[in-house]
C-alpha cells in the first residue's frame, strides 16, 4: 500500500478506484479520503433523519466505523447511491433503538400501586392474590395474553404463535387485559 501512496493520490481516483485500493490494501486513509467526497451528504441526511447536530455528527463517525467493515463486505456499484442508503438505514436504527429505550418504563408495565411497590405495601401475599383474583375475571384471550407477555415475557410475535391469536387480536388483548386488571386492582384496593 505503500507504493499506492507514493504513486497515486486518492483524489485522482474515481470512488470505484478508491474502493478497489481500499479493499486490496486495508489502508484507512484511502477509505478517508472516498469518505471525505460525500461527508457533507451524509452529515445531511443524519441531521435530517436525527434532527439533532450533535447526534448527527455522532452518526456520522458511526457510520465510518460501518463503512470499515462493509465496503469490504458489499460488492458497491454507485457508492454515493449506496452511502446515502447505508446513512439512511443507520440513522432509522439509531431513531428505532431511541424509541425502545423511551417506550418501555416500568410505570407502564403495570400501573397498579400494589403490583409496583410490593415492599410498600404490608402484605405483599395479599396483593399477590387480588392480582391472581383479577387474572381469574379476565376473558380466556386477555389471561393468556397478559400472563405470556407479562408474567412469561414473551414478545407480541412469540404470544400469537403460542395462542394462535393474530398479531392485532393479541395486542388488543393485551392492552384491554392490562387496563381490566388495572380497574380491578384499584377496586381491591379501594375495598381493603
């Protein structure tokens, strides 16, 4: 690769030409350079997709690092094409791994106070009970539903194979059966 760096500049080479040294020598700096070309389209579309510069310029070294092991994993034809696609598909994965982490909180698993903060509550065999009493009054589709997704901690896809149930029926279930048991467990609550 030494001789590529004597001989030749990288910015007399076409992209197809820059890849094709790349991939023959493993030399960052070739890499850096085809990167360098389109940096400020790709800094585009992460602060499109993010609409956070910050988060965008982190995109945009993660998608570097990518770069590193995927050109020499991809046959590229048009690489601009094929870096707008692969910054794209970066900043939806980095949007969808956000969204999991701000969907799932605890106080939405199951709002009941009991449920939440047994040690707060005195007797926690007692609210145990109230919660399998309230099970026990779920319909047949809602029971299953809640008890493989909550208490199993299957995912919706392993809940409709298991049940037979389609995808939209077990969410339905899931969230009528969560806010049935919710109802229930305040009544208890309300009575003790």
């Amino acid at each position: 690769m030494k001789l590529f760096k004597r001989s030749v500049k990288p910015a007399n080479i076409d992209d197809d030409g820059l890849i094709e040294n790349y991939r023959n020598g493993g030399d960052l700096a070739v890499l850096g350079s085809l990167f360098e070309r389109y940096m400020p389209m790709i800094y585009g579309v992460c602060l499109k997709y993010l609409k956070d510069e910050e988060g965008a310029k982190d995109a945009v070294m993660g998608i570097f690092e990518e770069l590193i092991i995927k050109v020499k994993q991809h046959e590229v034809k048009q690489f601009r094409s094929w870096v707008y696609v692969l910054s794209r598909n970066y900043c939806l994965m980095q949007l969808r791994a956000g969204k999991k982490m701000e969907e799932i909180s605890p106080d939405e698993v199951m709002e009941s106070t009991p449920f939440l903060h047994p040690e707060e509550n005195n007797n926690k065999e007692e609210a145990l009970k109230a919660l399998e009493r309230c099970m026990e009054r779920l319909s047949e589709g809602q029971r299953q539903s809640v008890q493989l997704f909550y208490l199993e901690e299957k995912c919706y896809k392993e809940v409709a194979e298991i049940t037979g149930y389609t995808m939209n029926d077990v969410k339905s279930y899931i969230q009528n059966g969560k806010r049935n048991l919710k109802i229930c467990l305040e009544k208890n609550s309300e009575q003790a």
